[in-house]
C-alpha cells in the first residue's frame, strides 16, 4: 500500500473552488473549519502538500457512499449543501 501525497490528491484540486464558494459565506466560516479539522488526516502538517486533506481511504469512502465511485468529485453546491446541513444541525443540536 502506497500513500499517497502532492497534487495528484483528489481532494487538493477541490481547495480552492471551495476556498471561493465558501469566503462568499461567511456564516459557514467556522462551519467549514469544524469539518475540515474533523476530516483532517492526522500529522496532515508533515507531509506535502501540507494541507489539513481528509485520508486517501477515507476520501474514497465517503466519495463512494455519496456518489458511488471512490474517483468522484463532488460539486461545491454539493459541499456548501452539506455544510449548510451540519451548520443546520449543529445548532439544533445545541438549541441556538
């Protein structure tokens, strides 16, 4: 088993089309940090490209249990739906 590192990383090229969809809204802000720092592979500040990237497995994990196929790259309306619902969530969570 080989890890994987550098730009041929799936989820490097999605860093910043979201970076954009998501400084254009700002309330997801913290959001998006609560789910990158969730994701993030541990030790992710060692090894190149030096981006807090969820694990190669657990990339394709959730890629197939979304879309079916572990190569699959989902949409940023996909990605602000889904940190619009943990947002959603959240704060029912906590009753704010």
């Amino acid at each position: 088993m080989s890890e994987s590192t550098g730009p041929s990383r799936p989820a490097v090229s999605l860093v910043p089309v979201v970076a954009r969809a998501i400084g254009r809204r700002p309330w997801l802000w913290a959001t998006a940090l609560g789910t990158v720092w969730r994701l993030a592979e541990p030790g992710w500040w060692r090894r190149a490209p030096h981006l807090p990237l969820p694990n190669d497995h657990l990339w394709s994990f959730r890629m197939i249990t979304a879309y079916g196929r572990a190569n699959a790259q989902p949409d940023v309306e996909d990605i602000v739906a889904y940190l619009e619902w943990c947002r959603s969530a959240k704060r029912h969570r906590f009753g704010r």
